[in-house]
C-alpha cells in the first residue's frame, strides 16, 4: 500500500506581529534609493545606535591618511585594502543595528565613503538620519504607550499618596 504523504505548510506557519515596519529611504528629491525593516517598539535600538555610533570612529581612523575619490575608491592596491575593511566593518556595524538590512539598503546604491559636498561620508549622513529617524520614532511610540498606560491608570490616581478606585 503506497500511501502519499502531504504537507500542509501552511498549518505549519505561526504568524506574529513583532511590530515590524517596512520604511523607505529617499533622497533628497524623492526618489526611493533603499528600504529598511525597523521595529519601532524596540527600545533596544536606542542602546545598539549608541553603541554603534561610539565604534564609528574605530571605523573612519584608517582612511585618515588615504585618499578616497569621489566614486568611493582609492588610489593604491594597499588604500584599497583599508577601504574595503572599513567598509566591511561599517556594514557589519549598520546591520547589527536593525538586525538586518540597513547596509544594504542605505549603501546599495552609493558608496558609503562617497563624499558629499558637505564634506561628510555619505555614510555620516546615512547614519545623522537613522539617528534622527530612530529618536522621532521612539517619542512616537512612548507617547502612545504612555497614553494608553493612563487610560489604565487613571482611575487610581488623585491626590498624592493617595489612590481611588476607577469610575
């Protein structure tokens, strides 16, 4: 007896919403360039663009004496070098940030060493913005937790030291 055995993926598939959001980069004239997966409940995040940002520097030491063109190369096989393990470690540095894709999607289409006119990396500007972004996020999701907190504790505040029943 030649009995067929089938697999229901499906019933095998356990859906959460971990509060993940899909968030477009654009630039400057409103063209996508990228996108970026962002928890915007994740107060961790606070704590690791912190911590990335403090090993930035560790990352921008090396290329203080080689010069990177305005395509985002350099001029020597052994500048090439540093640039690239520099490169590498601001990837690495940018993804464990998300806990994804944020290399990849600020840096896939320009070089993150690429200098601006500003005179700053684009990567230094990438990263301005994730800070920014990250700080206007997390206000946005403590004012709403905190508004739904009072909701709850309304009831049992009054007087100080002192606490009623809801109504």
């Amino acid at each position: 007896m030649n009995i067929e055995k089938t697999t229901n993926t499906a019933a095998l598939n356990i859906t959460v919403d971990d509060g993940m959001r899909a968030v477009p980069i654009t630039n400057n004239l409103g063209v996508e360039i990228g996108k970026f997966y962002f928890r915007p409940t994740d107060i961790g995040i606070i704590d690791r663009y912190n911590e990335i940002i403090e090993k930035v520097p560790d990352v921008f030491k090396p290329l203080e004496n080689i010069n990177i063109k305005s395509d985002g190369t350099a001029g020597s096989d052994d500048e090439m070098q540093i640039l690239k393990e520099s490169e590498t470690k601001l990837y690495e540095l940018c993804d464990y940030l998300f806990n994804g894709n944020l290399s990849e999607a600020f840096f896939g289409s320009m070089h993150p060493f690429s200098p601006l006119e500003s005179g700053m990396f684009y990567c230094e500007n990438a990263l301005d913005s994730v800070g920014k972004f990250i700080a206007a996020q997390f206000q946005r999701s403590v004012k709403g937790v905190e508004k739904r907190i009072s909701g709850y504790t309304k009831g049992y505040k009054s007087a100080p030291g002192k606490h009623r029943k809801a109504d």
